[in-house]
C-alpha cells in the first residue's frame, strides 16, 4: 500500500511538473497568438489555454486556467473543480493560489476520467474561484467532447471459401465479431441464404429456426460463433429435373457453389449507419473438369437422329446436325441442316430439298448464306440464297440479299427476292431504316417491287416515336391483259416512361391498303400497353389490341369476308411471398365467318415459385357472357340469349413431377364453333396431363413419361394417350431413347349431323360411336462432336493428377504408396478436387504455364506437398502431387527474469504466443503452450522462423528474432529457440534498522 501512494504522488508530480513546462514554454506565444478571449469576474479574469478538448480513450484530461489579477493587492483562492461522478482530479483541493497585484497566475486542472461516457456527448467541466471564506470571486469552463467511433470487423477463420469433402453434404465453419470501436457497440447479426440451397444448423446438426441475434461487445472484445451448414440436394435423385441434353452420369464433372451472407448492423438502423455483409462460399468441386469442349481446333456438332414410326407403314427418319464455333472474342460461326427421309427407297430428294445454313458473324459484317430471309415488308423473301452485312462506321450500317425458294442457283419455278438495307444511327435519339427488295413469283406471274422508311427519335430520355412508310408496285397478268397496283403501308408508334417511371405506356398502329404486299387483303392493327405503378406492390396494367382486315381474291378483286378482333384486358397485380396475384377485367369482340360474338367477364391469375421447395404453382380463370352475332340486334332475337363461358388452367410443378390441366366452356372452348349449329348444348372441354422425369439408381437410365386424357361433349370425344420414353446415357456421351406412344380415342358425331343429311351421304353413316387405337414406336440418338480442323495443331492437352503419400520420396506412385483424396487442386482459378483414388482430372488444357496450388482438406498429420509453384501443360500426361513427412520444427520461448525483481513465485504464462514459419508467400503457424513450448511440421525449404513481439510490454524484448533454418531431405527436426530478458531496472537498498544519523 505504501509502495502505491508513493507511486501515486510521484505520478502526480510528475504531470503537473509536464503541464507547467509545457505550459511556461508557449506563453510568449500564447500571448502573441492567443486569441481566447478571457473572463472577468470582479477584479480577476480567467480563461483556459484549451476551451474545447476531445476526449479518447486512455487519455488524462489536463488543461491550464489563467488568471490575472486586476486589482491592487494580492487575492488568494482556491479551486473547485465540478466534474461527473466516478471521475478523479489530481490535486489538492485545500491548496491555496495567491494572485500578485496587476499579476498572472496559472493553475493547472488535471482529471482522470474511469471511464469514457456516451460518444458523441459533450461534458463542461466547470471552474469556480473561492476565496477563504468560501465565497465565490470567479469562474470558468471548458469542454470535454467525446466522438463515438462505430466499427466492428467479421474475422474469418480460413478465408471466405470452404469445400465440402468428396462425400460430404456439411461444414463447419467459424467466425468472429471483433469491436473496433471506442464504445460499447450493440449489433444486429443475421444471415441469408439467397437461393435457400442451405440449412444453417449448431454444432449437434439441429437446424436454427430463428438465427438472428442482438448482442453487445465492450471495446476491442470479440465474439465468436461457430455454425454448421447443411447442403441440400447434393447427390439426390429424383429432387430436380435433370438436362437431357447435357446430363453426364457416373461423373463428378460439376462444380456446385453454395452461398451464405453473414449480416451485421446496428439493430436500429438507417441508411447511414453501419453495414457489413461478408460472403461465405460453400463449394462441390469435381473430380473431374473440362476446361474446354476439345483439344485440336475443331467445329462442335450436335447430331440429333430421330427415327418415327418405326413399326407403322409409313415410317419417318429425321437427321439435325447443328453447331456453334466461337473463333475468338468478336467472331462466331454458325451452321445447321436437316435430312428428312420417309421412302422405302432411294430418292435424292433428301439432299435436294434439304433446309441448310452457315453463318459468319464479327464486329463488322456478317454473312449468311443457305436458308435465309431478307426480312422485308410486304414480299416474300426467303429461301436458299446469301445474305450480307456490314458496319461503315458507328453511323453507317447496310447489306443486301437474293434468295431463291427454289433452290440457291436453280432456275426452276420458283419465287426470286433480292434486294438490300440501310441503317443511319446519327445519334443516341435519332436513327434511320431503309429497305427495298423485288420479289418474282415465277408460278403466278408477278412482280412486286416494295420500299420502306423506318425514323425512329427518343427524346429527354423517356419518349420515343417511331414511323414506319412503305410502297409498294405490284404487276402481273390477268387474262393475258397486264395489271399494275400500286399500296401504301402506314404506321407509328410511341412509347414513354413518365410520373418519376410510374407510368409506362406503349401505343402502335399500322395500316395497309388492299394492294399492298400481294393484293390480297386491307389490315389496320393497333396494339396498346400502359403500366402505372400505384403502390409498393401493387400496380395496373391495361392492354389492348384491334385488329380487321378485309380479305379479297387478288385476281378478281372480288370482296370475300372480313375479320375483325378487339380483346381488352385491365388487371391489377401485385407480388407478394405468399405468390403473385392479378385481378382483372376483359372485353372481346370477336367477328369471325361462322364465329361472331361479344364476351366480356372477369379474370383471376395466381402464380408462386418457392426455390427451396422446387415448388411452381400457376392459376387462371376468367369467366363472363358471351352474346353471339345473331343476337346482337333486338330485332333478329329479343330474347337477347347470352351465354355463360368460362376458362380454367392449372399448373402444379413439384421436383420431377408436373400437372396440368384445363377447362373450357362456352365461347372458350375450341369446339365453340358449333355453338351455332347447336344450341341446346354448350361446348365443353377438358384436357388433364401429368408428367414425371425418373432417375434410376443404376443412373445411366432416366424414364420420362406423360398421361393425357382429353374430353369435349359436342363430338363425345374422348382420348388417352401415354408417352413413355426411356433413355441410356453412356459414359462416352451418347445418349439413346426409345419412346412409345399409344392413343385410345372414343367419338360420337351424331349429335352434330341430322338424319337428313345422313340420308343424303351415305359417307355419314357411320357418324355414331366410333373407337379407335393407335400404338407407334420411336427411336433418337444425339451426341455431341468436334470435328477436327484438318492440318491444325494440337493446342491443349489433359492433366491428370495423382496425389500420394510418397514414402520412397522419388515422387512417383509406386502399387505400395496410399493414394490422399480430399486435395484441392488448382490450375489457375481452375479447381478439382481428388477422388477416392487420389485422382482428379481436367481435361482440355490449353498449352501454357500455370500457377500450381494444392490444399489438403483434412489433417494429414505433418504430411505436406511436395510440388512447385507452377506446371507446364504441353502432352497428355500424368501429374504426380506427392505428399512427403514434414520435418519437425520444435522450440522453447525461454524468458530471463530479474531475479530481485520476481516477488511472485508463480510462473509466467508462456500460452498463445503466435509462432510462425514464413517461406515466399505461404506462411505456416502454430501457438505456444502454457510452459512456451512449440512445435510443427514443414516441409522442405528454407523459412524465417519469427516470434509475434506484440505480446511483449516495455518490461521485455527479445534477443533475437527472425531466425533464418533449411529444412533437408535427411533431417528428423530442427530446435529453436527464442531468448526473452527483462529489462534490468536499478534497484536501491536501503536498511531501516539502523538510525537515521548512523
């Protein structure tokens, strides 16, 4: 206790010694430069050298108050210092300040707050000046402000990615929250799993149902936690539908990343506060990869076979044959054709009349040449021929075409188009479409000539309209005597985002005259849709499309029919976690020949997707009345008869299962044709299917099938039809299916035929219940090719690694050496993880160097990597990663400890103190135990072996650091040691038992 006052006192005199230097030292500055003005009080003045002083953590408040003494004789004082509870002021209270006449005295203040208070806050320390009896002749104060520093870091315990093992579905993982700040700090953590692919669980596996979590951590404390993932649907059949086109089984060939988000905020917060998201990456890696499709230049191609109806009479075959070649960055390739054969004998008609295209397309131009289309308005332009691009600049864009239906150089009957394009783009908001082509149609003897303009302006960013003009001239024969038509197309559109982007609406119209295109009818079109937003959530939507048209004989010029169509629908929708719903109302007015009416009702959709489930449900219906033509007018029908019609549909999709089905009554149905022949009956029909996709446990089978039933009342049919089809996948890349479909229909068409007119056709007889059976038996082949460019060079190889504990230590496997899986290899940013065997293949390789990693997923138990940094790929060929004993690294932290110094017996705790072993940029660690004892393995090299310094006060340092050692094949361990001192400190002796003058 004496040793702490005289410690106490010495520390006090020391800091008021510091402040009255520092104090002294500036006052002919200060009173030069010292622009803080002083408070007076009667006869003396004061102020403070620091009015506003920001307070930190650990720091002592001390500040100079100045008082001058006005008056003639001298005033003594003493000080009271007003400050927060549980703060200490070093000084004496009882002291007595003496202020000469016409005199400056300072007074130092020093104050040891025990803690620091709320951040942001300020504190006035207020001053008083009292005389002996106690009565106040002065005063001041200052200000103490403390800024509150908000951080906290997510430390990880590896990095951001951790890999599951070859047969694992979970992993432990850890982290912690360290408060870096200067304050207590509460934080709101959370996380997200944004695709629900996860389970988040404890250490028992039990998952966590609620895992947000408020907690508060003192200054510079941490808070660790340790969690469990669950991965779903790893390795399980039958949970998702599988790609039949590029399913592999028997492989590990895809790499699957998992995502986690670890959320951490202030749990009341606004857009200004603090957020931290910290991304964890649970990943699959597969034991095999394939870095690109082939190992030679090649042209992919996919050949799809299709064999139909092999056991009927007449039996189809149907052979596709497509590819796509990406040649570099800008530039692609693209080709396709189909062979079609269907006789029982040899016909060269299957090449003749074959559909073929090859496309070349770059930054620049493009060319296409096969089966292609002008793209022109009004004329037909398509068939075998060439079609050219090209791009002048950014302004300037044109081609031209020719094709030939009959053939790309035949000059047989056919219909012949050329003609071309130009594009101006003369700036973001104003560009322009030409087109003009010739069509000669040598079967009917006409030639028509057409061009077209297409403006299109945007302005101030949310508007655009758009023009489109066309003429045409059209000649041809009649009767010998020569006729020429000449048509117009016109049309506009608009579009705008308006209200702050409430508001979208789109407007288009066109209209064409009877003789535009071929003559053969007179078309107005104009579709409308505008969305406005009306609330989070919520939004309306209207629709509208009209269409009529007026269809002649383009020889005679006589008027046939017309039709005319206007449907309308407004809907209100909004999304919701629970699905998105869409209310509505529609309007149709159909005038068709044989199919004329007006129905308006109401309509409902429902849809939900849950991603976790593999759930998707879809719902609509829409109900109203339809009244038909010949009950518009009152006076043809006063009865005005108005029918009930009504439209169900249904989805249900559930991992490999889907279920559909639909109902439709009244003017819906597809049979409401006959809803005018007969009226004592309402069209009906209703078509159910369900299908499954099964993956057997022998893998290389999967099993599609589907059930349809279909019924309508007005011809009492029925139908069921079944469509297995079974596929085998071969580890080569092959894929075979047989399918069979078989369909059993029931119909009756009495109901639709009086007995007049089967009188009068004896073909009708036999309108009654009929039945009928249909059973057909296909086959499909596809595979995937690269076709090798003839005269190329190989320019990629495949790199197989095999990793292995290497016992005779020449880094090959020998049958006696035990394989290591679980290795993470990576090629770049390329990974693959070892199989069972050791084995981990990626295929494909282009020839280069490339860094080399390897991370073992499990302890090995001082077994490291024996490999360089890098590897050349040049050949086919196999990688050793072999897998040598580490040498053993061990030491002892000794600490040399003034003897006169130790007053406690008991020994210092030497745990946790960080060792490390540095070797270029990988960096291996261990920690000390209570006694200071260390030890780890290494593998060969030569590494810097340092002590963490950190740890050690000014009391001690250490001799030497940053050791340098090799580590050698033949070596069994290396000691180290590290050698602490204290700081020798002087100490005097002093005897107490003899008398003072002795």
């Amino acid at each position: 206790m004496k040793n702490k006052i005289i410690f106490f006192k010495f520390y006090f005199t020391f800091i008021l010694f510091t402040i009255l230097l520092g104090s002294s030292s500036c006052f002919s500055q200060i009173n030069s430069n010292d622009t803080i003005p002083y408070l007076r009080y009667a006869s003396l003045s004061t102020k403070f050298s620091k009015p506003i002083e920001e307070l930190k953590k650990g720091q002592v408040i001390s500040n100079v108050l100045k008082v001058i003494n006005h008056d003639e004789k001298a005033i003594s004082f003493k000080i009271d210092v007003l400050f927060p509870a549980n703060w200490t002021s070093i000084g004496d209270a009882t002291r007595l300040y003496t202020a000469n006449p016409k005199d400056t005295i300072i007074v130092p203040i020093i104050i040891l707050p025990t803690k620091l208070v709320n951040g942001n806050t300020e504190v006035l320390i207020n001053v008083f000046l009292v005389d002996e009896d106690g009565r106040q002749i002065g005063n001041n104060f200052f200000t103490i402000t403390t800024k509150k520093k908000v951080s906290w870091s997510i430390d990880l315990k590896n990095n951001s990615n951790y890999y599951f093992l070859n047969s694992e579905n979970k992993k432990e993982f850890s982290f912690s929250i360290n408060n870096n700040g200067n304050y207590k700090q509460d934080i709101f953590l959370s996380y997200t799993i944004p695709r629900k692919d996860l389970i988040l669980a404890d250490s028992l596996l039990k998952p966590i149902i609620n895992s947000n979590e408020i907690f508060t951590l003192k200054p510079g404390a941490n808070k660790k936690f340790n969690h469990t993932v669950i991965a779903t649907s790893f390795n399980e059949r039958n949970k998702k539908r599988i790609s039949t086109n590029n399913y592999s089984p028997n492989k590990n060939t895809q790499r699957i990343s998992r995502t986690l988000l670890v959320n951490s905020s202030e749990p009341k917060i606004s857009k200004k506060d603090l957020q931290k998201k910290t991304k964890l990456n649970f990943i699959k890696l597969p034991n095999e990869l394939e870095a690109n499709s082939y190992g030679y230049p090649n042209l992919p191609l996919i050949l799809d076979l299709s064999a139909q109806n092999i056991l009927d009479d007449r039996s189809f075959l149907s052979l596709n044959l497509r590819g796509f070649k990406q040649l570099n960055t800008n530039t692609s390739l693209v080709y396709f054709t189909q062979l079609n054969y269907s006789n029982n004998f040899f016909t060269n008609n299957v090449f003749k009349n074959a559909p073929w295209y090859v496309g070349y397309f770059d930054d620049k131009k493009s060319i296409e040449i096969g089966q292609v289309n002008g793209d022109l308005i009004g004329v037909s332009s398509s068939g075998k021929g060439m079609k050219i691009g090209y791009q002048f600049n950014e302004q300037h864009s044109g081609g031209v075409f020719y094709t030939n239906s009959s053939g790309l150089f035949k000059s047989e009957n056919g219909i012949t188009s050329f003609g071309g394009w130009y594009q101006l783009r003369y700036n973001e908001n104003i560009s322009l479409k030409a087109r003009v082509g010739k069509s000669n149609n040598s079967f009917s003897d006409r030639k028509n000539t057409v061009i077209t303009l297409e403006p299109t302006i945007n302005f101030r960013n949310s508007h655009s309209v758009s023009l489109i003009a066309g003429f045409n001239s059209l000649k041809f024969n009649l009767n010998n005597t020569p006729v020429s038509n000449s048509g117009f197309l016109l049309g506009t559109g608009y579009s705008s985002t308006t209200f702050n982007k409430k508001l979208i609406t789109s407007f288009n119209i066109r209209y064409n005259d009877r003789y535009f295109s071929n003559g053969g009818s007179e078309r107005i079109n104009l579709t409308q849709r505008s969305t406005y937003i009306l609330s989070k959530g919520w939004l309306a939507r209207l629709t509208t499309n009209y269409q009529k048209s007026k269809i002649f004989n383009r020889n005679t010029n006589l008027f046939l029919y017309d039709q005319e169509n206007i449907f309308t629908n407004l809907s209100f929708s909004k999304k919701t976690l629970k699905g998105s719903y869409q209310p509505g109302l529609f309007f149709e007015y159909r005038n068709f020949p044989n199919n004329s009416f007006v129905l308006r009702g109401l309509n409902f959709r429902y849809s939900l997707y849950n991603f976790e489930e593999n759930l998707l449900t879809s719902f609509f219906t829409r109900a109203g009345y339809a009244k038909p033509k010949i009950y518009v007018s009152p006076k043809e029908n006063p009865n005005k008869k108005e029918y009930f019609s009504m439209e169900i549909n249904g989805l249900l999709r559930y991992q490999t299962w889907s279920l559909t089905g639909r109902y439709n009554l009244g003017t819906f149905s597809s049979v409401s044709a006959q809803q005018n022949q007969n009226s004592y009956s309402s069209p009906q029909s209703l078509r159910l299917s369900i299908q499954n996709q099964h993956l057997f446990k022998n893998n290389q089978f999967v099993l599609e099938s589907s059930l349809i039933y279909s019924y309508n009342n007005i011809f009492k049919n029925h139908s069921l039809g079944i469509f297995p089809q079974l596929y085998y996948f071969s580890d080569s890349g092959w894929r075979f299916g047989l399918s069979g479909n078989y369909m059993y229909t029931t119909s009756d068409f009495s109901s639709v035929y009086d007995s007049s007119d089967i009188a009068q056709n004896s073909n009708q007889g036999a309108v009654g219940p009929t039945t009928n059976s249909n059973l057909n038996i296909n086959f499909n082949l596809r595979k995937e090719f690269g076709i090798p460019i003839p005269f190329s060079k190989r320019i990629a190889a495949t790199a197989k690694f095999v990793s292995f504990l290497d016992i005779n230590g020449n880094s090959i496997k020998d049958k006696d050496e035990i394989s290591v899986q679980n290795i993470v290899i990576r090629v770049n940013k390329k990974e693959v993880i070892t199989n069972f065997d050791g084995e981990a293949t990626i295929k494909n390789l282009k020839l280069d160097k490339y860094k080399l990693e390897t991370i073992s997923l499990e302890d090995l138990n001082g077994w490291f990597a024996n490999v360089k940094d890098s590897i050349v790929i040049n050949e086919d060929g196999i990688n050793y990663i072999p897998f040598v004993r580490g040498i053993k690294v061990y030491g002892d932290i000794i600490v040399d400890r003034q003897k006169i110094a130790i007053t406690n017996e008991k020994k210092l705790d030497l745990s946790r103190i960080k060792i490390s072993a540095i070797k270029d940029d990988k960096i291996y660690n261990t920690l000390t135990n209570s006694l200071g004892h260390f030890e780890f393995y290494l593998p060969f090299g030569t590494y810097t072996i340092t002590m963490d310094e950190g740890i050690l006060n000014e009391r001690f340092r250490v001799t030497s650091n940053n050791l340098p050692i090799k580590l050698r094949n033949k070596q069994d361990g290396v000691y180290v040691s590290f050698y602490i001192i204290e700081k020798r400190r002087k100490v005097i002796f002093k005897d107490f038992t003899k008398k003072k003058n002795d």
